[in-house]
C-alpha cells in the first residue's frame, strides 16, 4: 500500500492523515483544568522529539519510573536488518526512553528481546544495542531457555509461559513496539510486542494466538506503552524487507493504557475500534479501555 493509497483508504472510513485519524466527535483536547491526558498523540517530528513533547505534556517521566528503580524497556529488535526498514523500533526513540528512565532515577534500564532471527546480528543491525547501551542501558540476553522463569496465569487460553526474568525482576515495563502489519496476528503493536518477552513462541500458535497474545497481561501489563509509527511495514510483516513495504507516517502513540494505545495505532493501518481481536479481547478481559471516546485524548503536530 502506498501512502496516498493509505491516505485514500483512511479518508473514505472517516479517519483523518496520519496520526490525527479520529472522527472529530471523538476529538477531546486537554485544557489547563483538566488532569494529564489518557493517550497523547504526536506527527510531524522525529521518533525522539515526538516522544519528548508527549512526555511532557504526560507529566514526564517521573510519573511513571521512580529513584533507585529497575526498568526494563522492550522494544522490537528480532530482525537483522537496518532502521530504515521499519521492522524493528526507531534505535534513536529507544535511546531517548532510556535516557528520560535514568534521568528520572533509574537505578538500572534493561533492554531485551527474544529475537527471531541471530540475536548478536540483530542488535547490532537494528542499531538498537549500541544506541540503548549508549543513553545508560544494559543489555539483556534472551536467547537461552535458563533466562526465563515458568509463571503461571489466569488467562482464558494461556495457563502458564516461560517469561525472561528481567521482567520478573523489574520495577516498571515500558513496551517501545513498532507499528506494523503481521501475517499471523494482523498486527504488530504493543500487546505483540510483549511476545518477545517468553521463550516458547509456538505454544502462542498452537494456543491460540490471538487469545495468548491477550493472556499474557495477567502476567506482566506494561506501564507505559510508546508506539513508533514514524517508518511503518504496511503489507508481508512482520518482517518486511523491502523499503517497498514501509510507509513513512511520521506519527508516534504514547499511553499507559495498553488497550488504548493499542487500539489508536490499529486505526493508523485502517482497522476499526475492535476489529483487532487481540486487542478486543485485552478490553474485554479489563486491561484498558477501547472505546476512545471515554478516554482523553491530545494530538500534537511537533
């Protein structure tokens, strides 16, 4: 899909360009009275200046990670190949979440991902490790079965998975997805992204992997979800591979709310509210909240 037929498709469903895709009835603005937003929504600037207005107007980042706490920030990092494909999570967006989570006191930031293709070649081809290590990150290997922890779980379908220990251990979860189209899920966001977080991805599959995909919040649910969709893989996900697959929105999604979050990044590829049936299950189960016409929400053009 090319972006002036992805514009064409989200005008005839009532969304408007880009980031700024809600009918306008559904438009709520914050003004001084009000608390921090529910959901900010940003465009028009680079994956890390978008990320630093959103924050701001969400109350920083000391909202969310306090002194001497352990985070650990999960971005996709599974494929060998370079930023400007659009599979992996912006390196530079990474190194700025890292960055705001010491500056507000972090004892310790932790990046990992069980990757699926070579983990040593896909950290650095990502540029993701070398850019996270950097701003004050230590890097987590993921790629051996001892690193993760057998959890149980009250879910529908999934009862128990093997989770990196990291987040066992871990004060605060920050999901940092990319936004893309996947072949088995429909969608790559942020409850996906935590697929990256367990060692035995098949059992997702032969689970059910929409339900599964939901499931694991009863495990860990993040505290704040940062969603990149400045490159997008818009068809043959999740990996793409040609720069014939990314469409360049420009756009980013920032929200404690992962249901939420999630939900307003499905409708940047066309979805509809509930449409994505993992993120509908999420809802269902009480994770978050769908309907973004509960929630507030501020749009920013950097």
């Amino acid at each position: 899909m090319t972006r002036r037929e992805f514009l064409k498709k989200s005008a005839a469903i009532g969304f408007g360009a880009g980031l700024f895709f809600l009918p306008k009835g559904l438009r709520h603005e914050l003004s001084a009275a009000e608390t921090y937003p529910d959901l900010v929504a940003l465009k028009g600037g680079s994956p890390e200046a978008m990320f630093e207005r959103g924050m701001r107007v969400l109350g920083g980042m000391g909202r969310f990670v306090k002194n001497g706490q352990t985070v650990v920030v999960k971005p996709n990092m599974s494929w060998d190949l370079a930023p400007e494909f659009g599979c992996n999570t912006s390196p530079a967006l990474v190194a700025a979440v890292v960055k705001q989570c010491r500056d507000a006191g972090a004892r310790r930031v932790i990046i990992m991902d069980h990757s699926i293709e070579h983990w040593e070649r896909s950290s650095k081809s990502s540029g993701i490790r070398a850019a996270a290590e950097n701003a004050g990150a230590v890097y987590a290997p993921a790629e051996r079965e001892g690193y993760y922890q057998k959890v149980s779980l009250n879910g529908k379908r999934l009862k128990e998975t093997m989770i990196h220990e990291t987040l066992l251990e871990s004060d605060v979860l920050i999901s940092v997805p990319v936004l893309k189209n996947h072949g088995g899920a429909g969608l790559t966001i942020s409850m996906k992204n935590l697929m990256g977080c367990i060692w035995n991805r098949q059992a997702y599959h032969a689970g059910g992997l929409q339900s599964c995909i939901a499931d694991f919040l009863y495990a860990k649910k993040p505290d704040l979800n940062i969603i990149d969709a400045y490159r997008v893989v818009s068809k043959n996900g999740p990996r793409g591979g040609s720069l014939a697959d990314v469409i360049q929105m420009g756009s980013l999604i920032i929200s404690p709310d992962i249901v939420a979050a999630d939900t307003a990044a499905s409708m940047l590829l066309g979805r509809k509210q509930g449409e994505v049936e993992y993120i509908r299950l999420a809802a269902q189960a009480g994770f978050g909240q769908m309907d973004l016409s509960r929630l507030n929400i501020q749009r920013i053009t950097v």
